[in-house]
C-alpha cells in the first residue's frame, strides 16, 4: 500500500477545496463534497505522485467514512431527546406524524411504481424521508428565522424524525443486513432490533443517576477516551446482531443526551462529527461513478420533484394543525425539503445489504438536487407564496405581497 499518507492528505486537501466553496456561497457542504468524490475516484487520472484514483487509500477513507457516520449519529443523539420531544406538545406530533407519513408513502409508491423490489422499496422511502438536519439548521442560521413562530414546529418535526429514524433503521437494517427473506425470519430480525433499540433506551434512562457519576471526570482527555470507548462498543455490539452500527451510535447520544453532560459532549464531539462526516460525504462520492449515472439521471430528478409535492402539502397541513397561517407554513415544508446525511446513511445500508447498486447513483443525484435547491427555496418562501396564491386565486383584496409572505 504505497503512498498511502500522501493520497489522504491529497483527499483532505480536496475536502477542503469543496468546504470552502460551500461556505463561501453559504450553502450546504453536502453536496460538495459528493461531488468533488464523484469527479475523482477510480475513473481519474494518476499525475505523478498524485493518484487521484484513491486505490491505495481506499480501505483507510472507507473506514474513517464509517467512523465518521457514528459521529453523525451520535452528535444527532446528543442534541436530541425524546422527552423533550414528547413535552414539546400535541402539534408538533401531529405535524411530525404527518410528514413522516405523507413522505414516506410517497416513496413506497414511487419505489414500486420505478420497479424496485419490496425491500429496496423500503431503502428508498428511507432515503427520501428524513430531512437533513444539518441543511435545516443551516437554513434558519443563515437567513436570521431562529425568532420565526414557526421555527419551534420545524425543530420539532426535526426531533420527532430523528425517534422515527432509529426505529426505521433499527427494523430495516434487521432485515437488509441478516438476510432473512421469510416472513417470520424478517419478523424474527426486526423484532430483535426493535428490542435492542428498546432495552437500551429503557435502561439508559433508568442508568442516568449512575451515567452522571460515572462521568464526572475533571481530565478532557479521559473523558473523550472514556465517551469514544463506548461510542465503538455500542456500535460494535450492534452490528453482532445485524443492526446498523450507526444505531448503536444514536443510541448511545440518546442516553448520554439525558445526563447532566450533554453540553459538554456537543462541545467535544463536534470537531470530529466535522471532520470524520467530511470524509464520509467525500467517501460516498468515490463509490460514484459519474459515467454510471445514466439510469439513475431521471429517477432522482422525479423523486425530487414528487419531494417537493410531499413536503409543502405535508407543510400545510402540519402547520394550519399548529395554528401558523398559509405563508408559515410553506415555509416550514421548503425549510424541511433538504436531503443530506441520513439519505446517504440509508443509500450505504442498501449496499451493506447488496441490494440494487441502482440505490447508490440515485441517492447521490437526489441528495445533490435537494441539498442545492432547498436552501435556494426557503430563501424565497415569500415570493413563493404569494405566486402560489395568484395562481390559486386566494389573495384577498386588498392584502399586499409582503403580508402574503409574512414569517
């Protein structure tokens, strides 16, 4: 494995080319850093020194890719909580009910209509449910709608996907990854990961007292050590009985979350969710073959649009249940339109399971449409609406486009 040091650090070095663009145009990374993988890989030249063909590096980024979806998902479980969420009240899991449901039934249908098979159909209702949370916060960050009224029912139907993930992934990867084709041998995994996410849930919450003794450790450098030991051994245990390692991860964030440590793991995790979550988006774009996309064109751009559909009808409804009015509540479905991480988490899933490698192209070409558009849309969520309601004929007399647009 010659020059290996050298073709990492030339990843990272394209890494940060694709991060600093994303910045300077103040849009998501995710897309990227998907891309600036797919322009290289094993389809690209070898300069010299220079291999840009990522062979010889290929098992260390893919590794560190792993680590770094365990990061993600552990971070996400940090800043996450279900009581909170089960506290934050009757609308927001209504609208959180809503979304889940409208999106998700959408992607069925549109699986089985594209001619996937029933387990892939689930792979890709999946990939085209979850919001990214890190676009959606992106969003409210950069356009100042922190103060919004409808921002408390967008964070929740955020918190309410991230229960509904670990769910999902727990069932789905029971079954993608152990192979069971029988009904009762499909039952049987999904039961087992069900239980899994379960019992450890159950006892973390009742561990807790014990959780913020134990972590009471004055040293960052013990304290980091300590976290990450458990952060490997929960993913690990998971995966010894086909559950999606990244769930061991979520899981872990979701117990620790509850303690009285929380706002200092967010504090140390967030370097390296940063850095090893780069390297998974970047890892993902090498399995890309850019001249491969063809099939794969057409079905991520339909998927797409039937997104968009889902989430401004999900929106309304999930806002009008909150109370927001017309304008809000478009804003809260273009705001949850973005597709990033967990997409491509799903995407990874389908092909630890060597289900179709159809899943892998279409899910980079779907997260690149959303994850460049989305943000693009709720920048213009006033004009939007107040177009839509020409269009529809609603506007009353007299109401001007700015109170039509009002957030």
């Amino acid at each position: 494995m010659e020059h290996v040091i050298l073709e990492f650090g030339l990843a990272l070095a394209l890494i940060g080319v694709a991060v600093s663009i994303a910045s300077k145009l103040r849009l998501s990374n995710v897309p990227f850093l998907i891309l600036i993988g797919m322009a290289v890989g094993p389809h690209a030249p070898e300069i010299g020194v220079f291999d840009f063909r990522f062979i010889s590096s290929a098992p260390l980024i893919d590794f560190m890719g792993r680590v770094g979806i365990l990061f993600l998902l552990f971070y996400l479980g940090i800043e996450s909580s279900v009581s909170r969420l089960i506290q934050a009240g009757k609308s927001i899991f209504i609208g959180g009910t809503i979304y889940i449901s409208i999106n998700f039934v959408l992607g069925i249908l549109y699986a089985y209509l594209t001619g996937f098979s029933p387990t892939e159909m689930l792979i890709v209702a999946g990939v085209t449910t979850i919001s990214s949370s890190a676009i959606v916060a992106k969003i409210l960050f950069d356009y100042r709608r922190t103060a919004n009224p409808e921002t408390e029912l967008i964070l929740g139907i955020t918190m309410y996907e991230d229960v509904f993930l670990a769910v999902y992934l727990s069932l789905i990867s029971g079954i993608v990854l152990s192979g069971a084709t029988s009904f009762g041998g499909v039952m049987s995994s999904a039961g087992l990961a069900l239980g899994f996410i379960v019992g450890l849930t159950v006892i973390g919450r009742w561990a807790t007292p014990v959780l913020n003794w134990l972590l009471r450790i004055s040293s960052n450098e013990v304290f980091v050590i300590v976290v990450f030991a458990c952060l490997f051994i929960f993913a690990g245990l998971g995966e010894t009985i086909h559950v999606a390692e990244a769930i061991g991860a979520l899981l872990l964030g979701l117990i620790l979350g509850e303690t009285e440590h929380s706002a200092r793991l967010e504090k140390l995790v967030i370097p390296f969710r940063d850095f090893f979550g780069a390297i998974f988006f970047f890892g993902f774009g090498l399995t890309v073959d850019p001249f491969g996309l063809g099939g794969a064109v057409w079905l991520a751009i339909g998927a797409a649009a039937l997104s968009l559909a889902g989430v401004l009808i999900a929106g309304q409804l999930a806002g009008r249940v909150a109370g927001h009015s017309g304008a809000t509540s478009l804003n809260v479905g273009l705001t949850l339109l973005g597709r990033g991480e967990f997409s491509i988490i799903v995407a990874k899933l389908a092909q630890a399971g060597a289900l179709t490698a159809l899943i892998q192209p279409f899910a980079a070409l779907y997260v690149l449409i959303l994850a460049t558009f989305a943000p693009l849309l709720a920048r213009e969520s006033e004009r939007i609406y107040a177009l839509l309601a020409k269009v529809f004929a609603r506007r009353r007399p007299g109401q001007t486009e700015v109170e039509l647009g009002e957030t």
